[in-house]
C-alpha cells in the first residue's frame, strides 16, 4: 500500500469543464496529489486550482509530443489524464509517443466515438438494444416520412451539442439548411428532456464494471451537465450497458448517453473518457479520477466509496478568479 505516496498528476484542457472538474474531483479524492494543469489559454481557471501550470501548444503542432515529453520529465508525471476529446483522439493515434501512463480507453472503443453514424452502425449489430433511427443525406419531405416530427439533424464528429437542431417544421429546416453536408446526421427525436440519462461506468478492461452510477440528468445550452439526480437502478438501462461492456471491455471511464420514450431506454452515444459531469459524480462518490489512479498507479486497489442519493444543480456556469 501507498497510502502516504504523492503522485504528480497532468491533467490537459484545465480551462475547460472537463479539466478543472478532474482537478476538483481529485482534491477531494483522499489521495495526495501534486496537480500540473496545462491548457492552450494562459489565463484560464483551472490554472488557478492545479499546483503548477503550463501553456500547451495544439495537440496537432508537429512540437506536441516533444512538449509533452519535456513536461513529463519536468514534474516527474506519474499519470496524465486528458480533459478534453480533442486531446484524447489526439492520444489515441499517437500512443506510440507518449512518455507515461495516460488515461486511454482502447483504441477500438475511442475511434468508434469520433464518428456517431459509425457508433450508430456498431449498435445496430445488437438486436436487443434500441438504437435511435438515423440516416445522412434526406431531404425534408424524406425526413418527415422516415422520422416524423420533430426530427434531429446533427454533426456526424462534434461535442458539446455543437451544431445540433430540433426541427420542427420546414421553415426550422429551410433556417439551417446551408449547414447541412454529407456528415449531417438525421435522427428520430427521442423522449424529451426530463428523460434524459448519463450511465457512467469504470471498467476494468476485461469485461468487468467496477464501479457505476446512473444520474438523470438536464443540459446547459453549452452542452455539459446543470442539473443531475441520482438514478438506484434501472434494469433495461443496466442490461444495455452490460452487454456492451462486455462486448467492448472498456478500461477506465467510459460514459453511456440514454433517452427514453414510452418507457423505453433508447441510447444516444458511447463516450470513452471523463465527461462534464466529473465533479457532480464526485460529489455522489462516483469519484473517477480517483479510480484512474487507483487503477494505473496503485495496481487496482480500488476503493469504491459509499454512494449518495440527491440532486446537483450548477448555479454558476463561470468561475471568477479575483486577484
């Protein structure tokens, strides 16, 4: 045991909900950290509630992994856990190149997730599992006859709700349909947004959940959880997930978006990484940095920790430094 042991933790994207979230959850995480937040953006908030701090190019300048390599060494990095997509698709192409032990889903599992047509093509393999119909390339008239209305047109590749629409009549479609390219996706409307889920699970990489929980949850308008109730259990919903848990043998966080509609759990996307609602999932005892450690570092001396029932309600949507 390594009760008393410091790890040196770098945690990327720190300006960003993800990443300062990580920070927080690892703060209270009982385990004696040492926090090297880098992010693109010198001022940021994260910079302010990590132990040290770096400016980190784009993962796409050629000078990355040198960078990396150089800060790795710099702070004696025992861990980096990636705050934002862009880093973790970054890490999954270049696993070759980077210096210490990264939080990183398998590879299968993290190329899957770039591309939601690609996950919807995978569950559609599953025939005990409801995927959400979607097609590419209607026009409105098709989209009505296949989905009805209201339908959803979104990004094939995006995060975040970027670029996604309700459309509820020809005058919503004719409004946005300059944005549409042969990557827009076109999906039935599911449920509405009091029946909306996020099933967070830590998975072992053989087949194995370690530990989960189930939140119902609302979004922001930028896309990342406001307001989150702890769900006990849910049978359809913990099948679906066993099933792909099994079939996919995650390792580390890895989060399972769901909507129902007449009773029924429809799932919406597979996201192999730590999501926005890392620090409210904390506050539950769901602590997944925690876990990261514990697995990568402390060879999987997991300690679950007891879980709590309530709400999360973000009020504030900005964090203010004042100096």
């Amino acid at each position: 045991m390594h009760n008393n042991k410091q790890y040196n933790i770098l945690v990327t994207g720190v300006g960003a909900i993800i990443g300062y979230g990580i920070i927080e959850s690892l703060r209270i995480s009982g385990i004696s950290c040492n926090i090297i937040g880098t992010d693109i953006y010198q001022e940021n908030y994260g910079r302010y509630i990590c132990d040290h701090f770096e400016v980190a190019p784009y993962t796409n300048d050629v000078q990355y992994y040198g960078w990396l390599n150089h800060v790795c060494h710099k702070y004696k990095i025992d861990l980096i856990i990636p705050g934002i997509e862009q880093d973790l698709f970054s890490f999954n192409e270049n696993r070759h190149s980077l210096p210490v032990a990264t939080v990183l889903n398998r590879y299968q599992i993290v190329d899957l997730a770039k591309d939601k047509f690609d996950t919807w093509m995978y569950l559609k393999k599953h025939e005990n599992i409801n995927a959400i119909p979607t097609y590419k390339n209607l026009d409105y008239e098709s989209a009505v006859r296949e989905l009805g209305l209201p339908f959803i047109i979104k990004p094939s590749r995006s995060y975040a709700s970027k670029g996604f629409y309700v459309i509820k009549n020809s005058n919503d479609f004719a409004g946005m349909s300059t944005e549409l390219s042969e990557n827009s996706l076109f999906q039935s409307y599911i449920g509405n947004i009091d029946e909306e889920y996020t099933f967070s699970i830590f998975g072992n990489g053989e087949g194995a959940i370690i530990d989960q929980l189930i939140l119902r949850r609302y979004l922001s308008k930028e896309g990342a959880t406001q307001k989150a109730f702890v769900v006990s259990h849910d049978a359809e919903m913990q099948e679906y997930v066993e099933t792909l848990v099994n079939d996919l043998k995650p390792i580390g966080p890895t989060n399972f978006q769901f909507r129902k509609q007449s009773g029924k759990a429809y799932l919406l996307e597979i996201n192999p990484r730590i999501s926005s609602a890392c620090s409210v999932r904390s506050k539950f005892g769901y602590n997944e940095p925690k876990y990261c450690i514990e697995h990568y570092l402390k060879n999987g001396e997991y300690m679950p920790q007891l879980k709590k029932k309530g709400k999360a309600i973000r009020f504030i949507s900005d964090k203010i430094i004042y100096e």
